[in-house]
C-alpha cells in the first residue's frame, strides 16, 4: 500500500488522476489495444456512460468519478469483435466481479484491471436529488467528493469550492433505500479482484494505491517519475467511531430513528473530527469495517436466507469485535 499523487495533476482528475494517467500510458506504449471505462453522457455530465478508448488523448474526456450506475462490461464483446485482443479496464468492484467472471471465456491475450474503491453507489437520477438537498445551485455543480477528512467538497462552473463537514449533510432527509440493497451489502469495497487500487481513503489527503499482483506492479511503473509515493500514515482509533455506526445502522434498519447530534454540537464536532477522528489507513480500517458490519446488518433483516452464501468468513472476523457473530444457519 501506498501513499500517493501525479507530481502534476491531471486536470479535470478527481484526485490527481492516477487512474487515468496509467490508462494513456497503457495506450502511449502500445501495451493496450483499448481502454474500457466511463466517460460523461452527452446530455447529463453525471451520468456515467460506457467507452472505449484508443487514443490516449481520449482518456482526459473520463477523469471525474461520476456517481451511478452503469452497464460497463456491455462493451466486452463488442471490443472482442473488433479485434482488440489486449485490453484495460477501470472498474469500481462490482464491475471488476463480472470481468473476473466472464474473463477466461473472453480470451484476451492481456487484460490489465484498473480498479477504484466503491463504498456506495446509486442511480443518476438518485444522485442528483442528492445534489438538490446539499446545494442552492445544483445544476451548477461539477464536482463532489466525500473526502477522509469527514468533509465533502463541492466545486461549482464558476470555480467556487465548499467543504462541508459530513455531520452538517441533510443525510436524514434521503429516503431508506437511497443506496439499494446491493451496496448495502456489497462486501467489497476496496475491489480486491483488481489488479491495482486506486483510493484515496487512507492517502490523508493524497491518493492511496493497492498494488495488489505483478501486473498492478507493471501498472504503477508505468508512471516511472511522474508519480510521487510514500508509506501511508495511520493515526486515531476507529473502535469507538465503528461502534457508533453500527449502533445507529441497526437503529435504521429496525426503522427507528437516527440518533441525531443537537445541531449546535455539530460545527464543532465536524471541526474536531478531523482532527482526532481515525486518519490514514485507520480511517481505511474504520470504513472497511464499516461497511462489514453495515453488510451484516441489513442483509440480516432484509435477506436472512442469503447470509450463508454472500457474507465470506474474513467479514465476520471484521465484524466479531462489535459483538457480531453467525449463527449456525449464517455459515456456509
Ligand atoms: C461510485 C463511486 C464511489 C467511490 N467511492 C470511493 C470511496 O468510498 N473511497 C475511495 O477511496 N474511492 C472511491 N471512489 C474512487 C474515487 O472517486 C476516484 O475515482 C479514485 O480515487 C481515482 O481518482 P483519480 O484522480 O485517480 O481518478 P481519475 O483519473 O479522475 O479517473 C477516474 C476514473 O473513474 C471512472 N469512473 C467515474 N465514474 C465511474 C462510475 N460510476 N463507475 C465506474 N467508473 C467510473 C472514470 O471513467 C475514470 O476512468 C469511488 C468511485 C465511484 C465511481
């Protein structure tokens, strides 16, 4: 794992722009024929829209993260008819579980996995009523990020940026199932089947990367000295921050109402979390863990009869030291 960022970022990158960066030098040096990934649709710059690219110059059109869903690998066999044979593709890691699926029969000669964490996801049309409850101008905003230091940012077209501490989100007035159950029980957020990750959850402020396997190894050296890396700090305890999601994850769950900070308190204890709250790979650990317990939780009230086959053995390790254990029927 590393801390990490371009020593120039890329403009218009959500972070600096490292998974872009790796995709055009997979094409400047011929290693790919095609790069599969997301660019803006035409009509609605959030709404991700599948492409292949095969010039370099192609990829600065997809930097950005834009929130939904969207059929990505429904370009697979259309890059196989047109003979591509060496092929990268940037996924999020529901994307990356059908690659993986699907790869063998697809025959690639190469196939490079650029993968982005994913903690949640919804569809455009969900997303920009977000956008409506967290902004005056809505339609005049061209970038949000939930950042590791408990704020959003929110930059608008006329070069305007707002952070806004999480504790201060109109989260309450989103309805139960603004995030579906599919990522509320997605037990993979780091997107372990690719074959490097590029976060920024443990970077503090930088990106973090996860080279996972030979080929993410041969990814990361393509940036030779245009990227900047060093180890990931780690600082604050996630228990306590864990323990307290949980406790209000199941209140939810059960239909109960959040438990709600007073509003004065809020500023401050937005103020005060970034400053003690877990940071670094702690922060990393805290919403993996999250995420675990959260999966639990709502799979457990809302689809028991799938627990045994969809909640692997290492969640629940994650899971055991916030009291949550399977039972018999649980476990495969
Ligand atoms: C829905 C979603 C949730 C995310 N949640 C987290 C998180 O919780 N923690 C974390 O560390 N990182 C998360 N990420 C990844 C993060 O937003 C950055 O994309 C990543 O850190 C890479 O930054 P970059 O500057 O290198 O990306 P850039 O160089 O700007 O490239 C971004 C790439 O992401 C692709 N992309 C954009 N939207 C989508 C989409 N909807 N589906 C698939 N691919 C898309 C683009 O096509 C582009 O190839 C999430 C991404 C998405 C799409």
């Amino acid at each position: 794992m590393l801390r990490a960022s371009l020593a120039v970022p890329s403009a218009g990158a959500q972070w600096s722009g490292i998974t872009t960066r790796i995709a055009e030098r997979l094409l400047e040096t011929g290693a790919v024929d095609a790069v599969l990934t997301m660019a803006p649709d035409p009509d609605d710059s959030w709404r991700p829209m599948p492409v292949l690219v095969t010039e370099a110059s192609g990829m600065a059109q997809c930097r950005g993260m834009r929130m939904g869903y969207a059929p990505l690998l429904a370009l697979v066999e259309p890059a196989r008819a047109q003979g591509f044979k060496r092929l990268a593709v940037i996924g999020i890691p529901c994307q990356v579980y059908a690659l993986r699926a699907l790869e063998k029969s697809l025959g690639f000669e190469r196939l490079f996995v650029i993968g982005t964490p994913c903690s949640d996801n919804t569809t455009t049309e969900r997303f920009h009523q977000f956008l409506e409850l967290i902004s005056e101008q809505p339609d005049d905003i061209t970038y949000l990020e939930f950042r590791a230091d408990y704020h959003v940012e929110i930059r608008y077209k006329d070069g305007r940026k707002k952070a806004v501490p999480f504790l201060m989100l109109p989260l309450s007035k989103l309805p139960n199932d603004f995030f579906p159950l599919t990522c509320r029980t997605c037990v993979d957020y780091t997107n372990v089947l690719a074959d490097i990750t590029v976060g920024y959850m443990g970077g503090e402020g930088e990106q973090w990367l996860i080279v996972r396997n030979e080929r993410g190894a041969e990814l990361l050296s393509l940036l030779g000295n245009e990227i900047r890396t060093q180890v990931p700090g780690s600082k604050g305890k996630r228990f306590g921050p864990v323990k307290g999601f949980l406790a209000n994850v199941e209140r939810a769950a059960g239909g109960l109402p959040l438990r709600k900070m007073p509003q004065w308190l809020r500023p401050i204890v937005g103020w005060l979390m970034p400053k003690i709250g877990p940071r670094g790979l702690e922060f990393a650990r805290a919403r993996v863990e999250m995420k675990a317990v959260e999966s639990i939780v709502h799979l457990r009230r809302e689809k028991p009869g799938r627990m045994k086959n969809m909640v692997p053995e290492h969640v629940w390790k994650l899971a055991e030291p916030y009291g949550l254990k399977p039972t018999a029927e649980e476990r495969k």
